[in-house]
C-alpha cells in the first residue's frame, strides 16, 4: 500500500446537506485511506443551536456555535459551507479562503450573488473554491463542464434545475392533489430551500443558472438581470390543456448565445411529452446541454436531498485534498477570467406559447382575438374551444398556441386582449420550448 496523506476537515452547518456529509463520511472514510491514500478527518462542525439533538454519528465534543472555531482550526485545511444564506455565509467563506483553506460549498445563492468576489479571494489567496453540489444536487455537472467540454463552445443548454418544483409539478401532473401539500411533502423530504419561496419562484433556479453562464460561458451575469418566472402561477387545468397538446409543463432554465447576447431565462415552459426533459420526475434534475464538438448530451439524476447533495460535496471534498496534496493550483482559472455580461432583453426572446384566454362564450370572440394576434404579426397554430356545457356563469377557456413569436410582440398582443370586454380573466401565458430534439 502508498502512504496515506491525512487533512482536516471543518464544516459549517449540520441540516439535511451536513447530516448527509457525516453519514457518507463514516461509510467511506476506511475506503478513501486505503485506496485512494487520503485520511480525512472531521475536526469541528459548527451549528447554530448545540443543544438540538444530532444524528448518533456525531460526537458532542465536535460541535460550536462558533463558526470561527472551524475556520480558525489549526488542523482544518479544508472547510465545508453547508449552513446556507448570504450572510454570514459570505463572510465564512471568505475568511477562510483568505487563510488559504479550500472551501467546498453547497450554497448556490452565495455563489450566485458574490460569486465574483468569492472565485477572485481563491484565485488571489491559492485556495480552492468548489461547488458541485450548488447545481443540481448529485449530479457532477460542475465536473462535467469543466473537466469534459472545454474543447467545446456551448450553444444551448436547456435544464430542469429544481428539485422541489419538479416534485410539485410530477405529482400535479401525475397524481393531482393540492399543491400546498405536495409542496409540504417536498419541505418533509429535505428538497426544499429553507425559504421555499426561492423554489418556487424560480429563484433557486436563476441562481443555478447563472452559475452554470460562468462555467458553459463564461459570462458572468447578474441572476436579478435575468428572466424568472416561477410555478405559483401554473393551475392544474394548464396542465391537462398541455398535456392534451402533447406537451409536459415544466420549469426550465434556458441559456443560448444568440446575436444580441446570451439568451438566459427560468420559467415554466411547455415540452414536448416524449422528449427526455419532459419525463424527468420527481426531485429529478437535468440538464441537456449542446457543444459544437461534442454535441448534444443530457445528464440526470437526483437534484436534491441529503444523501445525492453530499455525494456531490463529498466527492468535491475528496478532489480538493488530492489537488492540495499534489501541490496543484486549486481554482480553475476559467470561473475567474469570465467576462461581465447582461442578458439578452427578454422583449428580443423568440419562442412560441400557449395561451389560455378566459372569455365569454358569444359569437366573434375568436374572430376579435385572432385579429389582435394578426395586428402583432403572431401566427396561430392552434386552438381548442371548451363546450360551453362544461362550465358555469358563461365564460369558457379558449386555448391557443402559437408559431414563434418575439416577446415584445406578445406582450403587446396580450395587453390589448386582457383590455376587451369579452375576456373575463387575466390570460394565462406559458412559453412553449421544442428543445433539442
Ligand atoms: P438546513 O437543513 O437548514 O441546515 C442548515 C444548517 O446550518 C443547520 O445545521 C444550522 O444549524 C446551521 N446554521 C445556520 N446558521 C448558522 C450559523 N450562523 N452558524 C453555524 N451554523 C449555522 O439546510 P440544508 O438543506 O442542509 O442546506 C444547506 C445548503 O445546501 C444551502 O445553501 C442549500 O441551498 C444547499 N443545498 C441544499 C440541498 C438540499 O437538497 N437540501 C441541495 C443542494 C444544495 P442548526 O442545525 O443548529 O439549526
Ligand atoms: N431546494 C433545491 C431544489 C435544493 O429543490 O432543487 C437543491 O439545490
């Protein structure tokens, strides 16, 4: 047997992320040492509240409320962030990469709001900056892209970046039920952000994505700057109108290059039913990325939960002490040297939609919508009309898609339709993305 190389390791936080951690780092520690020659050691885990009861795998004498006594440990070389948020998130990091520890985080609204600064201290500081598990939880899509497509430039990449809402949208599809209980169960099985409101309006989505503009990229976008749409807005009857057109309604992260800039958008989006995308399920993410040399790819798997999201973190840690052992530069200049970047103007996105119009059953209402439609240069692919026997008080849903159409066009289309006296509700717009297939 090779010699064994011992490090430290200290971390942040002991949720659902950090339990996981503990759990795979008793199950493979012996592994690590004899095959691939490391002994990592977990010297002191910090937590907001010492007196909660943790998992039988934790020693008492291991735990602080004092992150510091993680970051400041002489025998911690590298630190995991698992407690989430911005601050005082932010200000651990940062301490401990200027210290030249490596950080592995999990925390992609850190990333995503100060990944600039954060990438610069590693770079300045020879430290390492790793965050596999801030993207689609257990899916090495961070190795991915930066290890396996560098020969690449990316033209599209097309992904379902949120576990919870796709939790929430696989059971509305599949099963029914009421989406503040299906949204509870999500919280129940740890999917779920601390806040789910960053889930469920698409927040925790952007964030990813804009990591995910640095890698593929290179460009290093504000996530606020981006178009973001999340699920709160999907009823259950959209869902069965799409899934008679043949499309699966999901929440995408979108990011193309086009002429006017990088394309970079979240919201729902209806997809083809047989297309992969479409039948991912559950807490599963995915992404489907192009690259001009490799072409197309989908990566899948679990993109939330304690035990995928440790992999990730695990497996981040494992990649960090073999780099610090060899003595190898520990950031990947490529998250540093990005170029500062604005999104394309969501007025200038092409796409075709769906719209639900609710409006009453008389005679022209068709004609008069259609004739907007035409006025703003939208073509009509198709319509379905409800029986007028199938609802009350009157007013039917008219469903319509289109053919591609720019935003600004649609917008403009929509605004004059909701102001008719014929439409008794707010329209309901959803984009409708082919993919790559
Ligand atoms: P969580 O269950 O809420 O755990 C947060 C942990 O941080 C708790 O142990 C808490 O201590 C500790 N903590 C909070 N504030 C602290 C402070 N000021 N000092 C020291 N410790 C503090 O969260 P989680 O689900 O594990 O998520 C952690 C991170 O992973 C987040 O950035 C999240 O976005 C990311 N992530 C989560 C998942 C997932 O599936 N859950 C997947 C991918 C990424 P107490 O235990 O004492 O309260
Ligand atoms: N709340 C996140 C999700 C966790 O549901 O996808 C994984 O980042």
């Amino acid at each position: 047997m090779g010699s064994t190389e011992s490090l430290g390791v200290g971390i942040i936080g002991l949720g659902v992320v950090g339990g996981g951690i503990i759990d795979i780092l008793n199950d493979r520690r012996d592994y690590f040492k004899s095959v691939r020659g490391i002994d990592l050691t977990v010297q002191k885990i910090a937590v907001r509240d010492v007196s909660k009861p943790r998992s039988a795998g934790v020693s008492s004498d291991l735990l602080t409320q004092n992150a510091r006594d993680v970051i400041d440990h002489p025998d911690v070389q590298i630190v995991i962030e698992v407690m989430g948020g911005l601050d005082p998130a932010r200000e651990y990091v940062l301490a401990a990469l200027e210290s030249g520890k490596d950080v592995v985080t999990a925390n992609k609204a850190l990333l995503a709001e100060h990944g600039d600064e954060l990438f610069e201290a590693a770079s300045t500081h020879n430290a390492g900056l790793a965050f596999e598990a801030s993207v689609c939880g257990g899916i090495p899509i961070v190795r991915s892209i930066a290890q396996g497509l560098p020969a690449n430039h990316v033209t599209s990449l097309f992904g379902i970046l949120n576990g919870t809402t796709n939790y929430i949208l696989t059971k509305m599809t599949d099963e029914g039920g009421n989406y503040a209980d299906i949204l509870k169960q999500a919280q129940d099985l740890g999917y779920a952000e601390a806040d789910p409101t960053m889930d469920v309006d698409g927040t925790d989505a952007v964030q990813k994505l804009s990591i995910l503009c640095r890698l593929a990229f290179g460009h290093s976008i504000p996530y606020r700057k981006m178009l973001c749409e999340g699920i709160e807005q999907v009823s259950p009857i959209d869902i069965v109108f799409a899934r008679d057109l043949g499309y699966t309604i999901k929440l995408l992260g979108i990011a193309k290059p086009q002429s006017g800039g990088l394309e970079a958008r979240v919201h729902p989006a209806l997809v083809p039913t047989d297309t992969l995308l479409a039948n991912i399920k559950n807490e599963f993410n995915a992404i489907e990325i192009v690259g001009n040399a490799a072409g197309p790819q989908v990566y899948t798997g679990k993109g939330a939960g304690a035990s995928p999201t440790a992999s990730a973190v695990v497996s981040d840690l494992l990649y960090q002490a073999e780099l610090r052992i060899a003595g190898r530069q520990r950031i990947n200049r490529q998250l540093v040297d990005v170029e500062a970047a604005e999104p394309l103007a969501t007025e200038d996105i092409e796409t075709s939609y769906y719209c639900r119009f609710t409006v009453q059953d008389t005679p022209g209402v068709l004609a008069h919508i259609a004739n907007i439609f035409a006025t703003h240069n939208i073509s009509i692919a198709r319509v379905i009309q409800e029986d007028r026997s199938e609802t009350e008080g009157g007013s039917v849903p008219l469903i319509m898609t289109t053919h591609d159409a720019r935003e600004k066009s649609m917008s403009a289309a929509r605004e004059e339709i909701d102001a008719l006296d014929v439409v008794t509700e707010a329209s309901q717009i959803i984009r409708i993305e082919r993919l790559n297939d």
